[in-house]
C-alpha cells in the first residue's frame, strides 16, 4: 500500500482548523479532522478526489486479515446508520457461542431493552428452521422473578402470543413445566385489570391441556388468593343466548364434567338430566355410597309438612311460616291420622299462614303436607316451559343421543362442541419436553 501522510490546511467540505490526512494512490483519503465550533474529531473517509465519500471504511489487519481486538474506550458510543456484524457480539461479557449476548450484574440494570415509538415491533424474533425464536430463563432457584417479563403503559397486551397457522394445532403463547410445583405461566393483573385475555375468532381463546394421570394436574387453573377478596378464581361471561359463559365436557362413561368442593351459588335456573344427593353411607361410609332421586314436577313447589294432634273437641291450628303467603298460592293440602281410625278435614283453608284441621274423636294425632306454587318475582318472571319445541338447529340432534337409536353423535345444538378435542384429534402434535433446555 502505498500511501502519504500530509497536513491538509485547507478542506473542501467543512471549515477547518487543521486536517491530518491519509492519502492514497486513486484509493480515497482518511482525514482526521478537528472543527473548533463543536470541539470534536471526526475521522473523515473521502473519495479520490476529495469531494465525497468513500464506498468503505474498513478497519482490518495486515493484507485484509482479522484483527484479534479492536477496543473502543468512551462513556457513550453512538452510531448513526445500519449496523452489520460478522460474528458473535458480547456485551457486559466476552463474545460465547451467541450472536448477541448481554449481561449485567447490577440489580438496577436491565441487560437488554428494546422501545418503539413509531408503532411497529419493538422486539421481533423469527426462526424459520422450525425452532424456538426466543429463549429466556431465570437461573435463581426460588426466585419469582419471571424469565419474560411485558407491560404496557396503553391499551395494548404486555405480551402478545399469535398464531397464523390454519390447518395445524398451533399457539400463540405455550408454557411448559419440568416440576410439579413449577407454572408455565403466572398471569398478575394488579390494578383491577385482566392477568389473561385469549382470543380467536372461530376457536377457543385459552385452551388449557394436561397428560397427567393424578388429581393435581388441571388443564386450565385459576386461583383467587386473597383471603378478604370478592373475584373468582376462573370467571365466564357471555351476551350470547347460543353460547356458555363456563362448560365442562367429560366423553367418558361416569366421567365428571365439572366438580365443586365447597359451596355452590347458582342466581338462575339449573337444568339437569337427573338430579340426586349423594353421601357417604350413613350405616358404611368408609366402603359405599347412598344416592337419592330429587322430586320432580312442572311447578315450581314448595313443600311444607309436620305433625299435629287435635284437643278434646277435636281441633287443631296449624301455624305456617310468615312469609308462606307471599311466596306461595294455589295450596294443596293432605291429611294422614296415626294411632287409630278417624276422620280429618281441613276446617279452614289457609289465610293469614295458617290453617285449622277437625278429627271426628278428639285427640287425634294428624300428619299433614300443605304444597304451594311459588309466586315471588323470580319465579313470576322465569315460569319452566314445561314442553317446548326444538329450533331447526336443534333438530335431529339429541342431549343424549347414545340412548337413542341415531347415528348423530352430537350433544344439543345449543352447547358448543369439544374444540380443544377436535383440534388436536386431526394432527399429531409434537408438544415440547419439560425437560428440554430452551436455551442452547
């Protein structure tokens, strides 16, 4: 190379102090310059002749070849334009097996931050072999310090999971765990916002799904920590008089659908196939089971009764709760005598909740069951339609249809099919091993 060192006094493209140059045979110039307006240097690569830029400014070692360090010292340094590296890049830290890899030790640094004020991506990340685009893990035993942390400031999601694909069982956000204490994803909402939001326009929002074979491992789990709090732990919500806010589906004989340990609140009408209780046996319960059969009918009754017996002229007054009128009408009454033969009449029907009985000897011992109509405004508003007819979507479908010679196999029309069932049947999905290492 052949090249001479000269002091330039004079530049054409910027006032000048003074320039110390490096000009080569026809191969451009290397100017170092000093410009006494903004106290800085500027290592300058013009062309040939002086008058623009250099195709390239290369820093290299002899004949071409790589320089084993290049060290730039400075508080700050700033690049304006595209940046290409050829290798590993180590920040914090000697370049590894990495493209890009950043570490701080201080608690109050962040390794690595990306913002966006135009509105596109801050951080994007594709892998087009069919691997993991981003990898992240937290080497803390017993830290809850989470590998991925999102928040948004807006109406935006912190962390946004999309899938594109249309014919094959693909997630938007997946979590897998190596542990039986371990969860895939912690979901925070601490302001009175939502920890999870899932949507799809024609499958399901959150789908959950587990292959473990005990009783503590749930597809979908919601919990409510606050021993003072008022929400719940799973919530459901539609506007849609075809939809659920919450269901449960069990294909398998004697599977449950749904199971509550506790207390159950239900402010509407239950719709069952059958309905019974079902405790430990009172004179086994270690080794069986006693059922009962609830009592049916097209009304919705209340059913009162108890024991009376009538004085020496053969009367008695049965006292009915304070309410019984309010809430009750179109009365019902029986009559049953114990102990001996006599005769028993309802004297006086009910009025101001109560109601007299007469025997023909006095002394009587009488059972009696009065039954009512309930009246109360819910009930007024929410009459059962005892037989009605099915909806041309409904037809030819049945709520159970194994008990029917049918070839349909579908549930009623108005319960939506099993989608998290049906997605996976189709394909074979290749779900990730809680034991793999999601970083390399």
């Amino acid at each position: 190379m052949d090249a001479r060192l000269k002091l330039i006094w004079s530049c054409p493209k910027r006032s000048l102090d003074y320039a110390l140059g490096l000009e080569g045979n026809g191969g451009g110039q290397l100017i170092l310059t000093n410009n006494t307006n903004d106290n800085k240097i500027y290592l300058e690569a013009f062309s040939a002749d002086g008058l623009g830029h250099a195709s390239e400014l290369l820093l290299t070692g002899r004949f071409n070849q790589l320089v084993p360090k290049i060290s730039l010292r400075a508080s700050n340094t700033n690049i304006s334009g595209n940046l290409s590296v050829d290798g590993n890049v180590g920040i914090g830290t000697a370049p590894t097996n990495a493209r890009l890899e950043v570490v701080t030790t201080s608690p109050s640094d962040n390794a690595l931050a990306a913002r966006s004020s135009g509105g596109g991506l801050a951080l994007g990340a594709s892998n087009s072999a069919g691997g993991i685009a981003i990898g992240a893990a937290t080497g803390i035993p017993g830290s809850m310090n989470p590998a991925i942390f999102g928040t948004n400031l807006g109406n935006g999601a912190g962390v946004l999971g999309l899938a594109t694909l249309t014919s094959l069982a693909s997630f938007g956000v997946f979590g897998v765990v190596g542990s039986s204490l371990a969860t895939a994803v912690i979901p925070v909402a601490n302001t009175g916002g939502i920890g999870v939001v899932g949507s799809s326009p024609t499958g399901g929002g959150v789908a959950g799904f587990t292959v473990g074979v005990t009783n503590h491992n749930h597809g979908v789990e919601g919990l409510q920590g606050s021993a003072n709090g008022e929400g719940a732990g799973v919530f459901g919500h539609t506007d849609s008089a075809r939809a659920v806010g919450v269901q449960g589906e069990n294909t398998a004989v004697n599977g449950l659908a749904g199971r509550f340990v506790g207390n159950v609140a239900i402010f509407g009408t239950v719709g069952a196939s059958g309905k019974q209780f079902r405790i430990d046996h009172p004179l086994d319960p270690a080794n069986k089971y006693l059922s009962h059969s609830s009592i049916e009918g097209p009304d919705m009754m209340n059913v009162y009764n108890g024991n009376i017996t009538t004085d020496i002229n053969g009367s008695a007054v049965v006292v009915l709760p304070d309410y019984f009128e309010a809430l009750n009408r179109d009365f019902k009454y029986q009559l049953t005598v114990i102990g001996e033969f006599a005769q028993a009449i309802v004297e006086r029907e009910i009025e101001g909740n109560r109601f007299a009985i007469t025997t023909d000897r006095p002394n009587i011992k009488v059972s009696w069951q009065v039954t009512g109509v309930r009246r109360d405004a819910y009930a007024e508003a929410h009459r059962i339609l005892v037989e009605e007819e099915k909806s041309d979507t409904e037809r030819g479908r049945y709520l159970h249809p194994e008990l029917y010679e049918t070839t349909s196999t579908e549930p009623d029309a108005r319960l939506p099919i099993g989608w998290i069932a049906s997605m996976l049947s189709g394909e074979s999905v290749d779900w990730p091993d809680a034991t793999d290492s999601l970083i390399g």
